[in-house]
C-alpha cells in the first residue's frame, strides 16, 4: 500500500450534523448572500456583525424549501448564544426590552 492511500484506511467519513440540503441553484436567497458578503468585508471577516443577515438567510432558505424548517434556537440564535457571541467580539450584548416596558404588561390601576 503507497503512503498516499493510507489516510483512507484510517479516515471515517461522517455525514454533515444537520444532514444534507440542496444548493440554491436558481439564487433565491441571492439578494441576502450578496448583503452578507458586503457586510462581512466591511466587518474584516468577523461573522459576529452579521448575525442578523445570516439568520435573514436562513430564514429565506427554509421559506423556499431549501432546507428542514428548525427553531433559530437551535441553529444557534438563542439569547445565550447571542451574548457569548458578543462577547467573544468584545461588543456589548443586546439589552432585550425590560417586560415592565411594554404596554401589554402594564397593569391599570
């Protein structure tokens, strides 16, 4: 056996963690691609900046059969995976509006 087909007797292919999903061969997500590459070069290659646009292209992908419809909490846009995301950036986490705020939880006296 030659040194260069050894790694194939020891390597395991595993399949992807969330399965296989189509391409989107006829751009229907495309817009959001190009907005998240823009914002991507302008935030040096720091994903962190992004966030909203990824979870954007998420969303259209799943809107047109692209890929299985899942909770954002497991595809990694939870409030706890948003604040170590910030950070890890150094950024300030976003502050959700207090609950007391909102004029459905106001009370009347």
């Amino acid at each position: 056996m030659s040194m260069g087909s050894s790694w194939q007797v020891f390597s395991k292919a595993t399949p992807p963690e969330r399965g296989a999903f189509p391409l989107d061969l006829h751009g229907e997500c495309a817009d959001i691609v190009k907005q998240y590459l823009a914002c991507m070069r302008s935030q040096k290659g720091q994903a962190v900046g992004c966030r909203d646009l990824t979870q954007r292209y998420l969303a259209c992908r799943m809107d047109k059969g692209l890929m299985e419809r899942d909770s954002f909490d497991n595809l990694g846009f939870s409030k706890e995976a948003e604040a170590a995301a910030a950070a890890r950036s150094g950024a300030a986490p976003a502050v959700p509006s207090s609950p007391s705020s909102s004029p459905s939880s106001q009370q009347t006296k």
